[in-house]
C-alpha cells in the first residue's frame, strides 16, 4: 500500500464558472488555493456527505471510554462548525460504528508518532482497513475517520492527520483516497477534527511549523482560521476558503478592478453571522487581484457564529498565493497595528489578535499599493468599507 503525507496535488479538474476574474488559477501546490477548478480528487463539501467513524482498540489495552463517548467528542460539535461556516449549504452527517474493533498487533507496535515512519504507518492503515472491511460497506461514505483508543498505551496525539493515498485503495468497490486517523486525547483538542475534515476538502494547512521545532507557529494567520490554529478565539473560514469551496458564489464577493486611483465602497457582512432568515448570505469578501499568483482578500470579522470567542473585531486584511503549498504561507494576515498586540492571555498569537482595522481607520498594503479605510458600522452590524488600488 503507498502513502503520501500529501495529497494529489494536481488532480482532474472541475470548472467553476462563477470564479470571476479575481479568482487565482490552482497549480500543482499541494492544496493550492487556486479556484477557477475545483480539484475532483477530493470531495467537494456542496452537498451532503457522510463520514464512518471506525473505533480501533488494541490487544495490548482494555478502552476506558466506549465508542459513543468519542463519537460525541466531535459531534455533533465538528458538523455544526461546518453548518454554520456554510451558512446552511453543507452538512456532514456522522456515522459512528457502536463497538470497538480490535487491531491484530499491540499499539505499541506501530510507533505512532507525528513524523511517523511511513512503513508503520502503512502498516497500521493496512490491518485497519482488513479489520473494518468485514463490517463497514465503505462504499457508502465519502469520509473516513479511523478513531484509536485513546488510553492505549502507544496513541500518541501529535499523530492525529489526514494520510492520503499515492494510489486510492480500494475496499467494497469504493476508492479510498485519504482517511483521517485521529489519535486524540477524551476529551480531545477543541476543534480538532474541523481541521482535519478541512484537508480531506483539499484546504491548506496555514500555520508556520518551525524547520527546528522551536518558535512559534501561529505566525501566518494567528486566530483567524481554524486551518492554522484549531485553538483560535476566531476560528471560522477565510472568506477566500468559503469561496473555494463553493459557499460564497460571485454576488458574495466583491472583485475590486477599475481605474488606478478610482475607489470602490459598499459594506462587508461579518464572515461567521447566518443570513437572516428567509434572506441571502450578502456581500462577505472583497479581493484585489495583485499579480498572477496572488491577491489581497478583504473581510469582516465580528463575534457571531464560529467567531463568538473573538476578542477583537473589524476588517481583516490578508495575502493569498496560489502557488504557495500547504504549510508554505499561503495566507498571510497583514498586522494593520504593527506596534500592539491584543488578548494576550488567550490569543494564540497576540501579534496579530489585533489585526484587524476599526472605523476611522486604514492601512495601505506595503507593496500592493492598495488602501483600505473603514468607514462606518451599519445598524445591523457590517463594515463599510472603501478600497482603493494604486495609491
């Protein structure tokens, strides 16, 4: 069985009609944040899709816990986080087995760990698949959870990721191109498994993972996204992913062109609230587009929906690369306060808890020559904002 730590990288395509002349073309970067195509190896969170949650015990450990108490440690917490991120176009519906299935070597034997040597990762991949295959018609799911017993004595939780296949395996019928092992503690991570589902739908790891170890990782883009922190107070999706995926179409986002000089201004809806009920999403992302492989994305960000817990609020301001891999800086957050930091006892990188702009205030990007100013706060909570490119 081969394996890949990273994906299909330059899969059949999809056309997107509606990416518009601000959307970057996908490369061959690992979870290029290109999106005029979609990348059809990975599934494409528009619809409904189902998960299998297989629990895997070891013959080296008696579980402590029983299957439907870490079923319930990520739902339906995981589906609501996607519900909401969606603004109600997506679902994820897990199915959880309701008994452990027992791995024919001690776990202990497979040397987990978050570098793991590929052989015992194959390995340990090759009996789970062989013990979950009599009872599990994989056919019938789009996503894979392989769930370990967390009080094993060889489960490390650094090994939680989503492995994907060189070659998609095959059982009932079905390809499996990628499963999500989960190695978590009970209780585990908060948000853990939303970021790990974000790979299985081809989105980027986005935080910056020191080539020593040491240092901090949440340089890129601090709070902002759960795809670089899963412990961020403002975790949503960039609007750029929501874009990607199909959840904002081209009335929601706003392709700023024009004459060098002219400004554009209209009003930014917070990226996490719902759509009021019977109404549209609204206008939640702006983009300059700044050269071939890159642009600026512009969006507001308030405490409502998965960024309650935010303890800032206003308009983010953050680069986009196309051709930038995951974990390489594919989005980059522009510190709009340089010289301050904010919530320092629960920001995982006050650095840029702070990032974005309040009324009053604005920033021309270094480099892009482009301003953005926010003008005013409307009664029902949006920014208004005006952009100029080429000041």
């Amino acid at each position: 069985m081969a394996l890949a730590a990273t994906s299909l990288v330059a899969g059949p395509a999809a056309a997107d009609t509606s990416a518009g002349p601000c959307a970057l073309p996908r490369t061959a970067a690992h979870h290029s944040l290109g999106l005029n195509t979609w990348n059809s190896a990975y599934p494409r969170p528009s619809r409904t899709l189902d998960a299998i949650m297989v629990f895997l015990s070891f013959p080296d450990s008696a579980p402590l816990t029983r299957p439907d108490e870490l079923a319930r440690d990520h739902f339906p917490a995981t589906g609501d986080f996607f519900r909401r991120a969606s603004y109600g176009r997506f679902d994820l519906r897990a199915h959880p087995l309701p008994r452990w299935i027992q791995m024919p070597q001690a776990s202990t034997a497979y040397r987990m760990k978050r570098d793991w040597d590929a052989a015992r990762r194959a390995a340990y991949l090759r009996d789970a698949i062989a013990v979950a295959d009599p009872v599990v018609d994989f056919s019938r799911y789009d996503v894979v959870y392989l769930v370990a017993d967390p009080d094993a004595p060889g489960v490390d939780s650094d090994a939680t990721k989503v492995v994907n296949f060189d070659r998609p395996l095959s059982a009932d019928g079905a390809d499996i191109r990628r499963v999500v092992t989960v190695f978590e503690r009970h209780p585990p991570d908060r948000n853990v498994l939303a970021h790990e589902t974000g790979h299985v739908f081809d989105l980027p790891d986005l935080y910056h993972r020191p080539t020593d170890g040491k240092g901090d990782w949440d340089t890129h883009v601090g709070d902002w996204d759960v795809m670089g922190s899963q412990f961020g107070l403002a975790p949503d999706l960039f609007g750029w992913h929501k874009w990607k995926l199909g959840w904002l179409d081209q009335q929601q986002v706003r392709c700023v062109t024009g004459a060098r000089g002219a400004n554009r201004m209209f009003t930014l809806e917070p990226l996490a609230a719902a759509p009021p009920p019977g109404g549209t999403v609204g206008t939640r992302l702006a983009v300059v587009r700044t050269g071939p492989n890159s642009a600026l994305a512009i969006e507001a960000r308030g405490a409502t929906g998965n960024d309650r817990d935010t303890c800032t609020e206003g308009v983010l301001i953050y680069r986009v690369r196309n051709e930038a891999a995951s974990g390489a800086g594919p989005v980059e957050v522009l510190d709009t306060h340089p010289q301050t930091e904010a919530c320092w006892n629960e920001s995982v990188y006050p650095a840029l808890a702070d990032a974005p702009l309040s009324v009053g205030e604005s920033y021309t990007v270094p480099g892009d020559r482009v301003r953005v100013e926010v003008v005013d706060r409307t009664r029902t909570g949006g920014w208004t904002v005006k952009i100029t490119p080429g000041v």
